[in-house]
C-alpha cells in the first residue's frame, strides 16, 4: 500500500501516557488532519512519522516499507515546523534547496525544482534576502517551499498558520491545500483549529489525551459525532442527557430529555438507556412544527456576522440555536423545532461524562 | 533618562580601561622602541636596526617562529575541535550533565605549572601510563615519553588546559540554536556530520573564532610548558626571548616579544578569518553555484 500508516502507536514519556494505541492511514495524495486540543499528542505523532521520536511501541510504514528504524535523515518525509525553523544564516534561495543539495542533486536539476517553487509559492523578489528580512507569510512560504522542494512521500504539517493574522491564515489554507493536489502530495495536517480541519481535510483524526476520539470525513465527524468531546471540539453542538423511552420505528426512537420529549432518527441504536445526544446549534427549524417543538426564552443575543447566536437556558445548562436571520431579542420567548435526523446519540456512557 | 554625554562616559572610563590602555600602550611602545636600539640598558641608546637584522638572520629565531605558530595552531585547532562534541554533547540538560560540565572546566582551576609536573609524573619511565602500556602488552618496555620532539605531550597538555575555555564559548553558542532549527535540517536529510557543517558551525562561527584566537595567543606564548614538557630539541618564541634576557641582551628579547605580539595578531585574524571563510561564507560552494545557475540560464 502506498501512501503512511502508523499501527498501534503509543508513546510513553517516564510516567505520561502521550499516545496510546493510534492507528492511522494516509492513502497516498491525500490530505489527512490531526485534530485536537493542546497537548493531546499532536506534535508528538508528528514526530513519530518523522522520525525524531522513536514509538514505545507501534510501527511506522510509508510506500509499505517498514521505516520504524530509519532515522529522519533517511526518511523521505518534510516537515513545515510551527515556527518555520528556518535556516537564519542561509539566503531563501539556499533554504529553499537545503534538502535537494542534502540528496546530492546537480546544480541544473536543483535550478530547475528551484523555478518550479518559486514561482507556485511567488518568492521570486525574495531569493537573496535572509530569513529574518521577510514578513511572517513570506516565512511560512519558504518553510512550505523548503518541504515541497525535496518532493517527500509524505508531507506533515504541525499548525504551519498558527503565527499568521486570520485573513492570511485562510489566504495560506487554500494555497496550501491546491499546491498539495496540483502535486499530489500525501499529507499529514496538525491543527487545533476545527474550522481549518474542516474546511481542508480529505478525512480528519480527533485526537483526545492521546487517544484516537473519532476519524472520518469533514462531514461525518460535524453530522455524527460519535463521543462528547468529538461533538464539542467540532463545531460545539449542543449535548445533553436523554433517557430512550420506546422504539417508535425501526429507525427511530422517543426520548426524553431536558427540552422536554423528542424523537430521535439514528441508524444505530443508543448503547444504553440514558445516553447522550448531540444536536447542531444551526440545525433547527424556527416556528412551530409539530415534532420536536421546543419554546424557551432567549437570554442572550449575539450577533456573528453570517449568522446569530441565540442562548436559552433549561436546568441550569445554557444552549445554543444560530440563525442567519432574527428579530429575537434577549427576554424573548422563541420556539423551534429540532428535525429528528439532526439528533445523534452519543457513545460516552452518561456515568463516563457525569464523572 | 537622557543619555550622558559620551565625554562624560569617556571620563568615567579613564580610571579603568585608561589605565589598560595607558600600560598596554606603554609596553608595547618600550617593546617597539627597545628593539630598534633606544632604552638601551647596556650601551648607547639610539635607532638602530642592528638587533633586527642579526635577529632575522639567524636560523634559531625562524625555527623558533615556525614551532611558537605550530604549537598555538593545533592547540587552537584541536581545543576548538574536542570542545564542539562535547558542547554539543551537553547541549540538552541530562542527568549528571552538570556535573561532567564542572569536571571538565576543572582545568581552567589548576595552575599550569602543577599541571605541566602531574602530566610529568603520570608519563615518567616508571609512571602510570608506562605501567599500563606494559601491562596490557603494548610496549615490552617501559619507554621515555617525557618532553617527546614531535611535541605530543605538550600539545595535549595545552589542549587539556585550553579546551575548558573553548567550551564555556561554544556551549552558550550552540545552546542558542534552535531544536527546531537542527531537526529541520535532519529532516531534510543531514546527517550528523552535514548538521554541523552547514547548520552548527556557520550558527555558532563567532564563538569558534573567539575560541580560537583565545588559545592561539596563549598557546603562541607558552613558556611553562614548554619548558616542563615540551621538546628539548626546540625552543618557543617566550623561550627564545627569555635566553636572549638571561644574557642581558634586552634589544634582542625585545625584537622576540615584538615578533610575538605581531604573529599573535596576525595569526589571531588569519584563523578568525578562515574559519569565517569555510564555514560561513564558503567562497567556493557560491562559485559553484553561480558557475552552475549561469549555465542552466544558458540552456533556457
Ligand atoms: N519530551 C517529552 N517529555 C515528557 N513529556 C512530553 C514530552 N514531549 C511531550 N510531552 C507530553 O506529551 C503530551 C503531548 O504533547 P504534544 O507536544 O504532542 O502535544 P500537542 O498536541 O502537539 O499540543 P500543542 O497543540 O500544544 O502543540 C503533553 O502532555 C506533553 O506534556
Ligand atoms: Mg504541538
């Protein structure tokens, strides 16, 4: 098989379990996200497939090859640091073509990958400068055009756009994303930043405390989350308890749950009788629908621009409903209706969460 | 807060590096002047270039220039080369590695002439290292290692006295550089040796250089052990000044410490400028590359 794997991945610092029993696939030119919050083992996966951190157990494969053992140097994978890492001594130019002379190319071959970069990445005014001459987004460029000059089986990424200012961030997402199809390239994404995971992945690995949450397309994991945390992290739905009360259809299940009661469309069952469900804070019709109505009192407003986010509160717990249009104010009473497709269950077990 | 005015610094200054400035400057101007015939402590005093001419022309004065620049040359060189492993060794805290930091800068503690007659002791006829050699078979008999004439037991006393200050330089220097910087390199495909050559060594250029000239100068002078350890056969620059002052022939000396403090400048800049060369700005790679960049410009 082509493209990476990792099988069984754990890492062991002294007493701190960083990884546990990972396994992940990277299909060759695709583009793979690892997604989760700081220091739930991002950076240290990331380390693992390149090679500076040796896995306490677990083996590493790219093109099929077992390359566990190869030490970085030999392992054909770049790596875009978070601070760009870039050489503060050597012009851009011989930064862009460290890893081409490290692989003993000729001059003439190295030109020509030299042309192709720089004019994908438009550093051409910048050949000459030093690193430390050049804007932050010119940095980020480089250090992307110093992983892509060498052409890796495998290109990894650990939160490249996290120093650049929002609008450059979405600007460098989608150049990043089109240079990895223009070129094919099979790469691993680190970011703990749900919109970019999102809008960027092939297929996106949630990863909690050093354990693999949920993978799956950009789709799958926003419409069906399996765990609480996967719910939360992306794209923070609203998650409540709900106790199943009856099977009403071969799909479909009556439960009740704080808002009142509702019912639920789900192709797998829920795992138990009180489980948790999880509804999107944009899925919601307004207006008063004859299944799943719910009317509660907003308390808080606030306006994002595309959309809006209304808060009410029901047993001490605050949810949320977005709207793209909305007169409600604050002390208003609303009433929606959450379709019964829009509703998952969830698999933590309520004692798992309530603990 | 205004900034003094610079005259008013300069005067609080005086005390101190005036005071340097005014000794150096007097001693290197009496060296200067003694060796051209004035301050003659003997005779007439007046210009002369008579002490320099016989100096230049006697074969001991350049056997004597040709070994003070050999022995402050590799002792530079090989400090400056035993120091990077080990700082780079020490780079990253580990258990213990405070300590083997303080034992190996214990050197710059000991006095050189208790050092120089420790070594003595440890390579005499029936010193320890004989024993060994003996023991485990590699010599049948004990051998004269003392004061050898290629210059081996000085020359790894200057390093074991020297090196301490190499590596309190380049510690901080290589500390400085970046995890990131080096894996970034590694994960390009350098290796141990190509980390160092093109990342390690251009970062930390200006740690080295002062390293070097450092143990240059103090090696290019050495008289301690020299005359504890050194060859017989040979004589150092301060040993050829110091027979000429035993003879009461203070021109000559001086001509001799004239010639030390010009070849330690000298010297000093040419090794700072050479290593500035190889590892920063690699004059040949960049000709190479233009050479080749111009011909593939050529072909399109
Ligand atoms: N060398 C190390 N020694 C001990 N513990 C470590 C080491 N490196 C990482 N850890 C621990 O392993 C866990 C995972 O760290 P990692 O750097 O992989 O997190 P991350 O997901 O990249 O976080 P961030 O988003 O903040 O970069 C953390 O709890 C961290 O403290
Ligand atoms: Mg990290």
């Amino acid at each position: 098989m082509s493209g990476l794997a990792a099988k069984k991945i754990a890492v062991r610092f002294d007493a701190v379990d960083a990884l546990k029993n990972i396994d992940l696939e990277v299909p060759a030119g695709s583009f793979v996200t690892l997604l989760g919050p700081s220091g739930c083992g991002k950076t240290t996966l990331l380390n693992v497939i390149s090679g500076f951190l040796k896995p306490t157990d677990g083996r590493v494969y790219i093109d099929g090859i077992d390359v566990t053992d190869t030490p970085p140097e030999r392992r054909d994978t770049a790596l875009c640091f978070q601070s760009y890492a870039l050489f503060p001594h050597l012009s851009v130019e011989e930064n862009l073509v460290f890893g081409l002379r490290q692989r003993g190319m000729s001059g003439a071959d190295r030109a020509k990958r030299l042309r192709d970069v720089v004019g994908q990445l438009d550093l051409g005014d910048h050949l000459s400068k030093l690193p430390n001459q050049l804007s932050g987004g010119q940095q980020q460029r480089v250090s992307l055009g110093r992983a892509l000059t060498v052409r890796p089986s495998v290109i990894l990424f650990d939160e490249p756009l996290s120093n650049l200012d929002a609008k450059l961030r979405e600007t460098v997402r989608h150049e990043i994303r089109s240079i990895q199809q223009d070129f094919g390239l099979t790469a691993v994404y680190v970011t703990h930043d749900q919109n970019e995971a999102l809008a960027m992945s092939d297929k996106i690995f949630v990863l909690n405390k050093g354990q693999l949450e949920q993978a799956g397309t950009p789709q799958d994991l926003y419409h069906a989350p399996r765990t609480r945390f996967v719910a939360d992290f992306v794209g923070s739905a609203n998650v409540m308890q709900a106790r199943v009360v009856s099977r009403a259809q071969v799909d479909v299940w009556q439960v009740v749950t704080p808002l009142g009661p509702l019912m639920v469309r789900s192709d797998t069952p829920p795992e138990a009788d009180n489980v948790l469900i999880a509804w999107r804070a944009e899925a919601v019709i307004m207006g008063h629908d004859p299944v799943n109505a719910v009317t509660a009192k907003v308390v808080r407003r606030s306006f994002e621009g595309a959309y809006t986010d209304l808060f009410f509160d029901v047993e001490g717990k605050t949810f949320r409903v977005q709207q793209t249009e909305t007169n409600l104010v604050a002390g208003e009473d609303m009433t929606f209706s959450i379709l019964p497709d829009n509703i998952v269950f969830l698999s933590d077990s309520v004692s798992k969460v309530a603990s | 807060m205004t900034r003094p005015s610079p005259w008013f610094i300069a005067v609080l200054l005086l005390p101190g590096i005036g005071l340097i400035a005014v000794f150096i400057g007097a001693v290197i101007y009496i060296a200067i002047a003694q060796s051209v015939g004035f301050y003659n402590l003997t005779g007439d005093s007046g210009f002369s270039m008579e002490f320099w001419e016989k100096l230049i022309g006697r074969k001991s004065y350049w056997t004597a220039v040709r070994y003070s620049l050999f022995i402050g040359f590799w002792a530079a060189v090989l400090s400056v080369a035993v120091a990077y492993p080990l700082a780079l060794w020490l780079r990253k805290p580990f258990k213990g590695s405070l300590t083997i930091s303080a034992i190996l800068k214990a050197p710059l503690m000991i006095h050189g002439i208790v050092a120089a007659f420790l070594f003595l002791n440890i390579i005499s006829y029936n010193g320890l290292v004989n024993q060994l050699l003996v023991w485990t078979g590699i010599f049948d008999d004990p051998r004269r290692l003392q004061n050898d004439s290629g210059a081996v037991g000085l020359l790894f006393l200057q390093v074991w006295k020297n090196m301490p200050f190499a590596l309190l330089l380049l510690t901080g220097a290589v500390q400085s550089i970046p995890q990131d910087t080096l894996n970034a390199a590694q994960d390009l495909g350098a290796g141990t040796v190509e980390r160092f050559r093109r990342i390690i060594a251009p970062l930390t250029v200006s740690a080295m250089q002062a390293a070097l000239i450092i143990v240059f100068i103090d090696a290019l002078a050495d008289f301690t052990f020299q005359t504890t350890v050194g060859p017989t056969n040979r004589q150092s620059l301060s040993q050829y000044m110091e027979f000429f002052r035993g003879r009461g022939r203070w021109n000559e000396a001086a001509g001799v410490g004239v010639t030390l403090m010009a070849l330690s400048l000298i010297g000093a800049v040419l090794m700072a400028l050479t290593a500035r060369l190889i590892f920063r700005e690699r004059p040949i790679a960049r000709v190479v590359t233009w050479y080749e960049t111009r011909r593939v410009e050529a072909q399109t």
